[in-house]
C-alpha cells in the first residue's frame, strides 16, 4: 500500500556543543542531501495542507510531506534555499507567542535560546511558497489545560497567524504530540484540514486526519536510516 510519510524537523543547523537533545538538529549539508536523494527516487516534497488529498485517497503519486516543528528563523535560512533549489514546498508550525523571541518553552531544559522567525521572516517564507501551521499560542501540553485555555491556545494561535500572514491557516501540529480525544475534537471543529502528532509511523490513506502520525527525521541518525525509513517499514514496526 502506498505510503504519505511526513517528516519532522526541528533545527537545520549545527548543533551548538554541550546543547540538550542533539537529535533535534540537522545539519545543513545532511538535510541538502535528504532533499536530494528525495528528488532522486522521485518523491515530491509537499506541505501538509497539499497532503490532503493524498491522505483522503483522492489523489496519488510519490510524496513525501515536510514538516519543521517551532517556527526556528535557521529554517528560513538554511532549509528554504534547499526546499526552494528542489521545487519542494513545505509547512513550518509556529508557536505564535514566540513570533520574533525563541523556544521559551524548552530553552532551559536544553540549555540553548533558539530564534523564532519575526513576522517579517514569516512572511518570507510564505511568499516563497511555503505553508505555516499552528502549534497553539504557548507550546502549552493541551491535555493539561481546562476548556477556555485549551481553546484560547488553538484558535488564538490560528487567528494570530491569519492576522500576521493574510491568509488561512488550515495545518495544526499538537505541541509535544500530547493530544486526547477532545483536543482532537476541538481542532477538527474549529476547521483544521489535518493535525500532526509525534506518534510514529509513515502515513498512510485512510488515517485519521487529526492525529497523523510523523517520521522524526534526527541528526543523531547515521545517515543511511534516512532511506530506510522512507522506504521500508522501519517507523511502521513501532506502532
Ligand atoms: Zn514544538
């Protein structure tokens, strides 16, 4: 059965020394040749809003959906060139109260502030044909939070980037992958076309649209795990 893998980023960039997490960063010249070979065997690199169709069954062909966590300004800088150089698009799922700050959420805990892209650089990527999604106000766990707080982080975040940005955003992208049955109910009510998670797996027809599974793509990886998870049943196996 054909597959609609969607692969997750976080940073595009050399990891600093000594920082928390290695795996979140790619480098550079390792995400230029995961493109790259990508293009080689024939894949189309797309945003999540375009993998709709392909995950309805209404559309089929070799895809493959590229997603970067957070909303990272290296993403602009070092992803964009390549994504743009192989006709590729993809969508970035931004925490919209870190527009233009950094990974208040997490820096402590890695020990590295990261850049969030400033309205200016979202527009950026937008205007070169790239998608942004939402990835609530906060990167608060939803789970954890009580109806008007749950709500003010997913519809505040949308309705701030349709502000900034002009233009609907459709893609949600559940921070920490930590979503239940009413976070996924509230998302799909609100309008969202689809919503990604951290479970692991290559997507696949007939999925839940809300609670899609992703391919964590980590630097940590020897470089020949990249093929093997796009091709084979390597992230299948762990559902
Ligand atoms: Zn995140």
């Amino acid at each position: 059965m054909n597959t609609v893998p969607i692969l997750m980023y976080h940073n595009v960039e050399r990891a600093p020394k000594g920082v928390g997490l290695r795996g979140l960063y790619v480098t550079p010249g390792r995400f230029r040749r995961q493109m790259q070979l990508l293009k080689w065997l024939g894949y189309r690199g797309i945003s999540q809003a375009e993998a709709v169709p392909y995950l309805r069954g209404e559309a089929s062909g070799k895809v493959v959906v590229i997603t970067f966590d957070d909303g990272y300004r290296d993403n602009l800088e070092h992803a964009l060139p390549v994504l743009c150089d192989c006709g590729f698009r993809a969508t970035c799922h931004v925490v919209s109260d870190a527009i233009g700050a950094y990974n208040r959420w997490d820096a402590e805990q890695l020990g590295a502030r990261k850049a969030v892209m400033s309205a200016a650089e979202l527009r950026q990527w937008v205007a070169a044909g790239m998608e942004v999604g939402a990835h609530s106000r906060s990167h608060a766990r939803l789970p954890e939070l009580d109806e008007d707080a749950l709500y003010a982080e997913v519809q505040g975040s949308r309705a701030a980037l349709e502000d900034l940005l002009g233009r609907a955003v459709t893609s949600f992208c559940y921070p920490y992958g930590a979503a239940g049955e009413r976070e996924r109910a509230l998302v799909r009510e609100l309008g969202f076309a689809s919503a990604v998670s951290v479970r692991r797996a290559r997507a696949r027809p007939g999925d839940d649209l809300w609670n899609l599974p992703r391919v964590a793509v980590g630097g940590h990886h020897g470089p020949q795990v990249f093929p093997l998870q796009i091709l084979t049943a390597h992230e299948d196996r762990h559902q």
